[in-house]
C-alpha cells in the first residue's frame, strides 16, 4: 500500500494478455471515429515555414 491506497496487483501473463488486448487496429479506430461528419476543420498555419533535417 501507498498513501493508504493499493499500490500494485499481481495477475498472471494471461489474465493480462486478456485485459489489455486491443479491439481494434489504429485504421479501424479512425474509420469508427465520429469526427468525420463533424465539421471539425484543422488547419496548419502557412505562413511559418517547417524546417526538416
């Protein structure tokens, strides 16, 4: 314990493998997001120029 709070668990690899697995590839992720009917507009500035190495 920490701070009177419970500082670490002890699972096995499985049970971890199970609950951190992911759902869904990051392509999925952005064509299940809402944001494309949203009318969200990002815009980059053009006035400063990148510099790139």
């Amino acid at each position: 314990m920490r701070d009177g709070r419970i500082a670490a668990i002890l699972v096995s690899f499985d049970e971890w493998e199970i609950r951190t697995k992911r759902s869904a590839n990051l392509a999925e992720f952005f064509a299940e997001s809402p944001l494309p009917g949203s009318d969200l507009v990002v815009e980059r500035p053009s006035d400063v120029p990148r510099f790139v190495d």
